[in-house]
C-alpha cells in the first residue's frame, strides 16, 4: 500500500501503517503489510479507521486473529477512533502483492 504526500490523512495513515507491521501472519510469521494484505486505510469518517484489507485464502482459519491484531495495533495510536476491518476479495490475493522484504523473508 501506496500512501501519496499528498493525501490529507498523510501522517493518520502513515501512523497507522507503522502499526500495521507489527501484526504479524500467524501461519507465514510476517507482518500483513509485508505481505501485501493492506489494500487502504480510510480516516474520512469522524471516530473511524476503516481498514481495507485481504486474507491470504478466503477461509484462512486465523482471519479473526489477523483482523483482531489489526484492531488492537491501531487502538493505543489512535485511542478516539474504531477501527473497523473491511475484507475484501477482490483483487485476489497473491504472491505478487508481497513487498520486497516479504519477498526475502519467504524466500524468493
């Protein structure tokens, strides 16, 4: 996930992304945003986050620990807002969407 200076969020979202990778995958032991999980972060709606995001399969036994970990990443930085995760499946996930560091750490 792209965040553009330009964004009015620019430092909410920068923020919350930092938060992000401390979440980690618990079956491929790497941070969701390394994985290439987060697709946006919305700061738009007063007293929200809304988290835009994927699984790596869509019946990932530990999707509620992800979107969990999400939740209590982003709590203490942002302790006025909710963070709500919205999971999509569209784009489907793939190993394309993993960052350069996700690429090392898997191996590839």
């Amino acid at each position: 996930m792209e965040i553009s200076i330009d964004d009015p969020f620019f430092n909410e979202k920068s923020l919350a992304l930092a938060d992000l990778y401390n979440v980690i995958d618990p079956e491929l032991f790497i941070n969701i945003v390394d994985l290439g999980l987060v697709y946006d972060l919305d700061f738009s709606q007063e007293g929200k986050i809304i988290v835009t995001m994927t699984l790596s399969t869509p019946h990932c036994p530990l999707g509620d620990a992800i979107t969990t970990g999400v939740k209590n990443a982003l709590a203490d930085d942002f302790p006025n807002r909710e963070a709500e995760v919205n999971l999509v499946w569209e784009p489907v996930w793939n190993y394309d969407m993993l960052t350069e560091e996700g690429r090392k750490q898997l191996g590839f």
